[in-house]
C-alpha cells in the first residue's frame, strides 16, 4: 500500500513539473512552439537589445530551479531557452516607473520617458501594451505610439516572460536557470554574456513555425503589419483569427475577423473590418478572416491588416489575435 502511495505521488509530481506554466508575458497569447525539430550546428542567441549571435554553448546541461525542485537538463535535449525578467531584478521597477512617467504633468519627464522606452523596446513590450489601453489620453497615444515603432512582436522570441522557460521537444520547464554569465564559443573567439542582457537563446530549428500576434484597429488595409513570418512556394499556412475591431466612423460598429455585410464591401473586393493579408509589402491582398488553409504560390513575408480606409488608424479600437502556422513543403 505505502509503495503504491510513493509512486502515485512521483507521479503526480513529476506530471506537474512537466506540464509548467504558460508565460504571462503577453495576455491571453500561446507561446509559439514547434512540433518537430533538428539540431543546428550552432545556437542563435538574441540579446535583449536585440544583438544576433551565433556560437556554442561551452556547458553539456543546463540546471534549472523550479518550485518543484531542480533539474538537471542535457543540452542535447534542450530546443530553446528564454530567459525572464527576474534575471534583472531593477528592470520591472525601471520601466514601470518609466510608464507612470508617460502621463506626468511635466513635459520634459513625458518626453524623457518616452526616448527611455524607445530604447527598450520589446523588453517594455508587456508594460507598454497594459499601458495603451489606460485612460489617461496622454498615457495611451505614447504608448500606442512606442508600440508601433516596435512592429509585430513574436510571442516566443520578442516578448519576455517574468521567468525563465527551457523548452523540450516535449515539454517546457518553467523557472530560473542556474547561470549568471554564459560561455559562447564564436568564430571570432569566446565570449562572455551576462544573463540579464539574454533574451532567447535557440538550439533546433523548427520543423514547424507557429506563431501568435496582434493585428490592432491602425493596421488598415493600406498600413498592414509585418508579422516576421516567412514562407515559400508551395509552403501550407494555416492562420486562426478571433477577437474584434471597431471604429467611430463606423459608429463603433464591432468587427470580427470575417468582416460585415453591412457597409458594404471594401476596395470592392473584400468586406469592411475583415482581416487581410498579401505576401510581401506589395503583393495582391486575400482575405484571411477567422480561418485560412491553402498552399503559398510565391516566397515573401506574411502581411496583415483590416480592410477599412487609412483614416481609421486614428479612430480605431481593438485587436484580432492571429494564431499562423507554416508547414514547409515537403523537401
């Protein structure tokens, strides 16, 4: 009976530990993920302020500390290490004051403020996206801003998360990693990264690419979005859609994904208020809606926006959050 009990109970913690937590980076987002991969040569590092480098990591596994307990990881079997921004503990302090800043009554702290946030970019990313929707006019329309200026944002690699994630073929290990500086070995000879200034850090390239972002009310029909996804010919996108749109020059009528009927249609070929897309900043637009299926017929970068006229970037409201999957065509 007792050994029976023992096991249950490792069980369930094991089962625990395995499944994690979703990162609350980004709200109501999955995190990007993969469904196969293979090996790379070597790893790709993104520092925070968005610095790219290839090396190797001179460990053989990585220790992470969880509230289950440590584990010990072998590199081999590691896809992808993002780390959090409890790496940095005066980080969250900085960049909420700098927020809070945004809607002071001295001009000179909302500018500062603002040229400081530029500088973070996506690493303010969470607390600029919190901050758009406050209803301070001031706070709003900088941080509306500030978001623009970043583009579309990847979930996985550009939003970090308030821990740190080792991501396995299957499954993700939530906690901190057991490092304070890494050891990258590079073409151009060792170098060392101090933790905090990581961001993520991928061994495996994806077989599969899935990816969640945000197409808000500005981007318009002639104002889409880069999404950083690539494709090409013969390439299978899958794109799930949800959320809704509105704006005041349509009485704030709310827009789903599949658009409406009822003000007819836009640029004579799509419904007004429905999601679009076109490969490329000048290829021919589709319509996406709340579901897409088809092969690519070309290579380019997948453009989104929202089939309504340039002058609703300044009266819309709204997001439709936009789940796309790429399978490659088989080689």
């Amino acid at each position: 009976m007792m050994a029976s009990m023992n096991a249950f109970l490792s069980s369930t913690l094991l089962a625990a530990i395995l499944v994690g937590f979703s990162c609350s980076a980004h709200a109501a987002a999955p995190a990007a993920s993969t469904t196969a991969t293979k090996r790379t040569d070597a790893a790709h590092f993104t520092l925070r302020d968005g610095t790219q480098i290839v090396g190797k990591l001179e460990i053989k596994n990585v220790e992470v500390t969880t509230v289950y307990g440590s584990l010990t990881v072998p590199l081999d079997d590691v896809v992808k290490i993002r780390i959090g921004k409890k790496s940095d503990r005066d980080l969250k302090t900085r960049i909420d004051k700098l927020v809070t800043d945004l809607g002071s009554k001295d001009f000179a702290a909302r500018d500062t403020a603002t040229v400081e946030l530029a500088k973070l970019g996506r690493t303010a990313y969470t607390e600029l996206r919190k901050a758009s929707f406050s209803e301070d006019q001031e706070v709003k329309e900088r941080a509306n801003k500030l978001i623009d200026e970043m583009g579309v944002l990847d979930d996985e690699a550009d939003v970090p998360c308030e821990d740190d994630e080792v991501t396995t073929p299957t499954f993700t290990i939530v906690g901190a990693v057991k490092f304070e500086t890494l050891s990258i070995g590079t073409k151009f000879g060792p170098l060392k990264v101090a933790k905090k200034d990581l961001a993520v850090m991928s061994l495996a390239e994806p077989q599969k690419i899935s990816r969640t972002v945000s197409v808000p009310a500005r981007a318009t029909a002639g104002r889409m979005i880069a999404t950083g996804v690539r494709v090409k010919r013969g390439d299978r996108l899958v794109i799930n859609a949800s959320g809704t749109v509105s704006y005041r020059n349509y009485g704030g009528t709310q827009f789903t994904p599949e658009g409406s009927s009822n003000y007819g249609a836009w640029n004579e070929n799509f419904q007004t208020g429905s999601l679009l897309g076109r490969f490329s900043a000048s290829g021919p637009m589709f319509k996406v809606g709340e579901r897409y299926n088809d092969k690519v017929e070309t290579d380019g970068e997948l453009f989104l926006g929202v089939a309504t006229h340039d002058s609703g970037s300044s009266y819309g409201n709204g997001e439709f959050k936009v789940r796309i999957q790429v399978q490659p065509a088989s080689p």
